[in-house]
C-alpha cells in the first residue's frame, strides 16, 4: 500500500491492496495521477482506480473542488459516460474508482488504422453527442455539465465499437453563469476551440465541446489534424485563432462532401456559427444517408452466390492449413486407413514439437493422426535439454505421450594456467568446450589439477539458466628445501613468524533495477547494476536496498572460488500462507507484510516483490507469529499459532 507522504511508485504498486481494490496492472498516467486496472474484492469486478498525483493530493483547495465535482460527476447515468463510483482518502493519497472499460481509445485506434471510415466515424459522432446533449441538460440530478477536454485520448471504444467518454475530472460545474478565460489552463492544445486559446473572447460555453467533437472527426476522417503537431504551441495556437482549415476531403478524398461540412460546421470560429446544441449536430448526422445506386435484378442473387462460393473456398483453405492431418482423417472415417491417433504432453507446456523433423506445433499437442511404423519425435525449448525419440506406433490406435524436460544449466569455466584439466562429475573437460557448457541443474564435483599447482576440489551448486562464470586461479605449490648438514653447534636465534596472505573471494551481484550496495553496515556502493567485491573468506553480511521496491539480506558464507548472486527487484513470485494450531487443525487468520493489513485471510496466496519480507499471521486468541523471509522463489509459509495465554 502507498504509505503516508510519499510519491506514488508505479512498478511497487502492483499486487499491492487499497482498502478492497488489488493493483493489477498501469493503465496509463495523466496530468491528475495514475490509473491502474484493479481488482474489486468485494463486488469481484474490475474497476479503473486513479490514485491523485501527491503534488496535487497536499493542495487542498483543489482536493475540495475536485470533491466536489465527483460527487456530481458520480450522479451522471449514461450508457456512453464512464461512471464514478468512489472517491477517497487513504494514507495520505486521493483515490477515485471508475468503471473499467476493456476496449482502447479513439486516439490509439487512429494509430493503428489511419484514417476511419465514414460509417464508423458517424457511429462514434452519434454516441459523443448522446452524451454530450445528456451532460449539457441541466436536470434534477445534476446541473450543466461541460467536459472542456474532449479529445481522441478521453472516448474510450470498446469491442463492439461502443462509445465511453472518460475524463470528465476537467470539467467545472456551470449553473447560470459562463466560464471566464481562466479555463485555458485546462485542457489539450490540440483540441481546444478558439475561445479557449484566445484571451480576447471571453465566454466559454457548451459550444465548445461541439468544437472539441468537430475536431476529433477531423481527425479520424483524414487521419491528422488540420495542422502539424510538431509545430510550435504558439503556431498551433495561432491557426486555431484563425480557423483557416481546409476540409477533410484534402486529405481523404472518400470523406462524404455533406459529412465534411457538418464538421467544419461544427469547427467554426465563433460560436454562434457552430451548431448550438449537440442535439441539433445530431439531426444533422442522421440526415444523411447512403444510397447504392440502383443495378440489374439479377445482381443481388449473383452477389448472393458468389459470396456463398468464396466463404465455402476460404473455411476449405483454412480448414486445411489449420488441419493438416485433415487428409488421414477423412481416410480414417471413411475406413480407408487406420492411422495412429498421438497425443503430446510436455512439462513445461510450449515446446516445438517436430514428427520426422517436420513442425507439428507447440505442446501441449492434444490430437494428431499419423500413419508411419515408427514415429520420430523432436521436442526444443530453450535452457532445457533436447529430446529426440523414436517410438514404434505400427498396430496402435492411439497413444499419449508425455515427456518431461530436464532444465539446462549454462555455465562456463575459465582456469588459470589454461593447461590445467578440468573435471566436473569425473568427467574431463577439454579447454575448448570450457566456455560454454550444458549441465544439469543441482550440484556437481568439480576438480581442478596441474602439475606444480595445488589441486583443487569443490562442490559446485548450478541453477536453471545462465550461471555466473567462474575464473579459477591456481596457487603454486611451495616446495622446502631439504636442511643443509652443519657441524657448528645450535645457536639460539629469534623466531620469525610470516603470516600467511590474506584468504579472500570474489562476489559477483547482477542487480535490477539499480541499487545501494551494503556490506556489513557500510555503505559500498550507490545506484548498482553489475559489481565484483574482493571479500574475506567466511561470513559476510550482504544487503542490497532500493528506494521504493525493498531490500535483500543474505549471510553468504565465502570461499575462494567466490560466488554470484542475481537480485532482480522487478519479480513476483507467489507465497502461500497457511495457518495452523497445536492439533495440526487449519485455522483462518489475518496476514500482515511488512507490518500492514493484506485484507487476505489464510489459507492464501500472496504476490510478493522479490526481497526481504516480513509476514505476520494474527488472530484474537493466538499469540501473533512473524518471520523474516527472502522471496526468491515460489514459497510455502506454515505458521503454528499458539493459544493466548
């Protein structure tokens, strides 16, 4: 949860639980805050919380106007207005939850497709205005309303090209009285009506969302803006003062002439040249109508079969592409062949499968005919081992097959002197085939000889993936003399004691994001991403702390050989936590992480950044339990609460 006085972090907000509202995802960020896909605990739906940018969030004059207009904005009942459904405080942080809308914005859609069609384009036009005429009415559930920042980015389209107006945080409340020119504060350059840009008009109306609108056709009609959006805000703000604005046709010439004038109709300078109200804009879209010109009686029954003929062509073509072993299964219902049905399983699922090194998918493959004796099976997936099997299927109906795929460890290897033989599990490992090798993850005997060097040996422990490389140095051997014979008598003489050189290792952190680095309690190093540190041998306190997503602790117990550890701050992983008393019966407790409320009760499930971690299991009656835990991978936590005493 976000805590008191600070700024809201976007990446350590995920997973995270706002009063009955689960983070799941960033949705996008705006001049107010942020908003994020979120999940409703309590009503089980998603909704789209915005949580206040902090800045605005310490300015109470704005957190009470703003208030204000969410409760208006909360009565708005419209099926193209996104509603508000909750405004609050928590921490210190403003939050507001909105309907969720699974589609994208008008904005996006004219960055994927260009220019719109003109019937997509009055379908949109009709759903705005709808909206806009509800808004502008002053009723008994709310006043006028003015939106004064409609543009591309603010009506949502969901997949059945249905129309959500979102972002009505902009907009003042306007009984009787008109808007004065301090509005041009708020609003998107490019979509603001003349009014807004120019200090010497001084109403602002409802007129000028019929502008807004004007524009925002334009813009899926041609495809751009009447200007460029590269120029100079001044430029920009200049040509909208002037309106000199060729119509859409100019840059798609399959606009409708009676459609382009309704919009620049609706673009005009001044307002009394506009539309007056979106309920007139609207009776002007639905005038116009489009009518094929008239053909021969037979064409309709020609289009008619002629349709019929090239869908039956393309489900064919399709259902052969998608079917490959369509052809033996048609054999096989007929009663001409008695291919084998095979069915592939693989753990993990998505390997490439190859029949007699042929592509046949992705597993899991749960249905394939084949009609061969012995069936060569090639399955691939990166950092696990290649496995190539033949399997006789002659006299088999069907068979399933299930594989399970051992993960690859990468490791390389490089020793000083390089003549050294290296072994890792009683194996040589020749020079060349030292810099990139495939093992099995777990632990391995490596050993390491050369003549005149001390020999060494080490239980190495590799993990699934890329591994840290090694350079193994080896230490000379040290040979004595043998005395020299002397005749003189002993003599007594002062002992020299050499200590012997320091032992030390090497650690190797690879960090993401960039963090400080602490050995023991000092400080090391700030913002790292990839570092080496020459440590003593034996036990070393290592901590690595990030601003916002948390710290890591580990007593790392150093050789000489050194060791490496990968601190990735950005990954999930899940920990379930359970509860128990002393008869081993479950029990159905609060769960705390780092000291605050998860709203979770065991047995459950938590995502938790990777890091130190402190969870705490309570319940009236029990003693509280709390352990420290490093999350690096999925995990299991069972807590045993003992009775209050």
């Amino acid at each position: 949860m976000p805590t008191e006085g600070k700024m809201i972090d976007r990446a350590g907000m995920l997973g995270r639980i706002i009063k009955n509202f689960r983070i799941d995802a960033v949705l996008g960020d705006g001049g107010m805050g942020v908003v994020y896909k979120a999940w409703d605990l309590v009503l089980e739906r998603y909704v789209a919380l915005k949580i206040i940018k902090f800045e605005l969030a310490q300015n109470e004059s704005f957190i009470k106007r703003l208030q204000a207009e969410a409760k208006i904005l909360a009565k708005l009942k419209h099926p193209h207005l996104v509603h508000i459904y909750e405004f609050f405080e928590e921490m210190g942080n403003w939050h507001i939850v909105m309907e969720y809308i699974d589609g994208i914005t008008v904005e996006k859609k004219i960055e994927q497709d260009g220019a719109l069609s003109s019937d997509l384009v009055i379908k949109i036009c009709q759903q705005v205005l709808s909206a806009l005429d509800y808004a502008h009415s002053p009723g008994e559930e709310h006043p006028k309303i003015i939106h004064r920042d409609l543009k591309p980015s603010n009506i949502m389209l969901t997949r059945q090209d249905e129309v959500k107006i979102t972002d009505f945080g902009l907009a003042r409340i306007q009984d009787d009285s008109k808007l004065t020119q301090s509005s041009i504060l708020w609003g998107t350059l490019f979509y603001m009506s003349p009014e807004q840009v120019n200090e010497e008009i001084a109403e602002i109306d409802h007129r000028t969302d019929i502008y807004a609108l004007g524009i925002t056709c334009y813009e899926m009609l041609a495809g751009r803006l009447p200007f460029q959006k590269t120029e100079t805000r001044r430029k920009i703000a200049n040509a909208i003062d002037e309106n000199h604005f060729p119509p859409p046709t100019k840059f798609n010439s399959k606009v409708a002439g009676d459609l382009a004038k309704i919009v620049m109709k609706a673009m005009a300078r001044k307002p009394k040249n506009r539309f007056q109200s979106a309920a007139e804009m609207q009776m002007e879209i639905k005038k116009l109508e489009v009518k094929a010109p008239p053909g021969p009686k037979w064409r309709p029954i020609f289009l008619i079969v002629w349709g019929v003929i090239t869908v039956a062509l393309i489900l064919a073509l399709v259902t052969i592409f998608a079917v490959p072993d369509l052809p033996l299964r048609l054999l096989k219902w007929v009663g001409l062949l008695s291919p084998t049905k095979v069915a592939i399983y693989i753990e993990p699922p998505g390997a490439e499968i190859k029949f007699d090194n042929t592509p046949v998918g992705k597993s899991p493959l749960p249905s394939r005919f084949v009609d061969v004796d012995t069936l060569h099976v090639s399955i691939r997936e990166s950092t696990y081992f290649n496995i190539d099997s033949a399997i006789v299927v002659k006299g088999v109906t069907d068979t399933t097959l299930i594989f399970i795929l051992r993960p690859v460890a990468a490791f390389t290897i490089a020793v000083v002197p390089e003549s050294a033989e290296v072994m890792i599990d009683g194996k040589i490992i020749p020079p060349a085939q030292r810099g990139q090798m495939e093992l099995t993850v777990g632990e391995h005997d490596l050993h390491i000889a050369c003549a005149g060097y001390v020999t060494m040996n080490e239980k190495i422990f590799l993990r699934h993936g890329l591994n840290a490389p090694r350079v193994d140095t080896l230490k000379q051997a040290m040979i004595a003399a043998p005395p020299k014979p002397t005749s003189k008598p002993p003599v007594d003489t002062p002992t020299i004691v050499i200590e012997p050189p320091r032992r030390t290792g090497t650690l190797t952190l690879a960090i993401d994001p960039p963090s400080d680095v602490y050995i023991g309690n000092s400080l090391k190093l700030k913002t790292v991403t990839q570092e080496s540190f020459l440590l003593p041998v034996g036990k070393n306190d290592i901590k690595v702390v990030h601003a916002t997503l948390g710290k890591w602790e580990e007593t790392i117990a150093m050789t000489e050989q050194g060791t490496s550890r990968e601190i990735d701050f950005t990954k999930k992983y899940e920990i379930r936590i359970t509860a128990f008393d002393s008869t081993d019966q479950k029990l159905v407790a609060n769960i705390y992480v780092d000291g605050q409320p998860t709203n979770q009760l065991t047995p459950d499930a938590l995502a938790l950044n990777f890091g130190q971690h402190e969870i705490e299991v309570r319940k009236e009656g029990y003693e509280t339990e709390q352990r420290k835990l490093n999350v690096e991978k999925n995990d299991e936590l069972k807590f045993e609460l003992k009775r209050s005493r």
